[in-house]
C-alpha cells in the first residue's frame, strides 16, 4: 500500500473532504465508538483515506456525518454498550452495518494502542473482510429480548438473596429447611437467630426477597405476554419438555434458526445457552 493511503485527510481543507466525501462510490465507514464521541475514518474503494474525524455520540452529530456520505456507504464498529443505539439509529441510512466481535479482533491488541491507531486497524481488517459479525435485529423485534433479560437477571438476583439468607444460618450452625423462605414460616426462622444485629439483617434480607419473588412474577408475566404474541411459540410449546418459559427463552436468544448454517449449530447454540 503506498504512503498517500496512510496520508491524513485532516491534513485536507473541509472544502475538499466534503468533496471527497460526496462524490458517488464505495465508502467504507469504521467506527471507534466511545462514550463521548466516535473517532471516524472512511475509505473510498481504492483504499484511499478520504475523511477522519471525531463525532459526538449524539444521535443528531451521527445522521449529519451520514448525511454527508453520497454513494454505496459500508460502515463497521465494535460490539459494546452504544452498538445496539447505533445499529438502529444508521442501518436504513447506510447499504451495510457490520456489528463485529471485539474479542477475535487481536489485530488491534498489537502495537501502540490510541483511538486513532485502533480505528484505522480495524478498517484494514473491514476492508480485508476479516472481521466476525454478530447477530442484529431491528428494534421492533427487540422487546423480547429485553424482557427475557429482565426475567433472567431478577431469577439470579432471588436465588442470590437466598443464598445469603441461607448462609446466615449455615454460618450459625442452623439447619435450614426447604420452608426457610415461605413467608408464614418467617417469625420462627427469625426466632433462632439470637442476636438482634443478625436478626435484623435476616428480616431486611427477607423483605427484600418478597419483593424480588413479586418483581420476578411481574416479569414473567411480561414475558409471557410478549412470547405469545408470536405465532411460533404456540408450536414451540408443543415440543415435549419445552415449556412457555423456555419457549420464551429461545425466541428471545435465538430469535430465529436461519441466523444458523446448520440445525446442528442451532442446536448446539441453544446447549451452550442452557
């Protein structure tokens, strides 16, 4: 590659990056997504740096950047926490959006590390075709997703609140019993405990498992809602040892099996998950 492809077009004037940038063609747009702002650089099809800059993580900054861009527009990023926001926000303003896999890009783990650097990494990685996407959906067909984590993160949280409560008695020599957490059994389970700190910590510990068994049947009343809406999951369900949950469960992780090259893959996915 010559050094005019790894020349700076912030070296160039405005007038002639906007040219650059509108003239028709291929361009390839990689992201290096930040909190704050997206350290940006896009190539033409010759692999000529027509235009880098920083944009401000705002929705408004990204769809003037965009907007700019004439021609075929090919954009890539990382998955992390604002890849959902951005994906939804440019995937009809652009032909492609490459999501990719941030831990098979080792490419940008070599070498001196600034944002500058990374994101012209892995823009030769995006136009070698070497990056490993990950699955996107569109926002519409998300909310079953979301559910299904709000369902699963407060099922850990109250197994995690038993635990604790049962590790108060385990640590006081107390055999618990499967009635340990059953609210009409509450005022004896905390008559064994004798000092009243440890009393008291036990009773905000319970409370706050009421609430997380009430928060978890909201949830999966959501859930279940929202599962139901979609035809394939009355079929799902007919399937021996699959239940409405896991149906649920599935729907929302695998969202759908053509993401698969084989029923094999799919099937194996879905044992890694569970």
């Amino acid at each position: 590659m010559s050094k005019q492809n790894y020349a700076s077009a912030g070296k160039q004037s405005p007038e002639k990056r906007l040219n650059a940038l509108q003239k028709p063609g291929l361009k390839m747009v990689t992201w290096d997504v930040h909190q704050e702002a997206i350290v940006s650089i896009v190539y033409d099809a010759a692999g000529r740096i027509l235009d880098d800059r920083v944009i401000a993580t705002q929705p408004a900054s990204v769809l003037e950047f965009i907007g700019s861009i004439k021609g075929e527009i090919r954009l890539a990023f990382e998955e992390g926490t604002q890849a959902n926001w951005l994906y939804d926000l440019v995937v009809s303003k652009v032909k492609q959006v490459v999501v990719c896999d941030p831990r098979h890009n080792h490419m940008l783990k070599e070498g001196n590390k600034s944002d500058k650097l990374d994101v012209r990494k892995l823009a030769s990685l995006f136009r070698s075709q070497m990056l490993n996407p990950v699955y996107k959906q569109r926002l519409i067909n998300r909310d079953l997703r979301e559910l299904e984590r709000n369902y699963s993160t407060l099922v850990k949280d109250t197994t995690r609140m038993m635990n604790r409560i049962k590790a108060i008695y385990r640590g006081r020599a107390i055999r618990s019993s499967s009635n340990l957490y059953h609210p009409n059994k509450r005022s004896y389970w905390l008559g064994l405990l004798s000092d009243p700190g440890i009393r008291l910590r036990a009773e905000h510990l319970f409370k706050a498992l009421d609430y997380l068994r009430q928060l978890r049947q909201e949830a999966l009343a959501a859930l279940l809602k929202e599962s139901h809406r979609h035809k394939i999951s009355r079929i799902l369900e007919t399937i021996p040892q699959l239940g409405p949950i896991r149906v649920a469960q599935i729907m929302a992780i695998a969202i759908t099996p053509h993401r698969f090259r084989t029923k094999r893959q799919f099937w194996c996915y879905l044992d890694w998950r569970w």
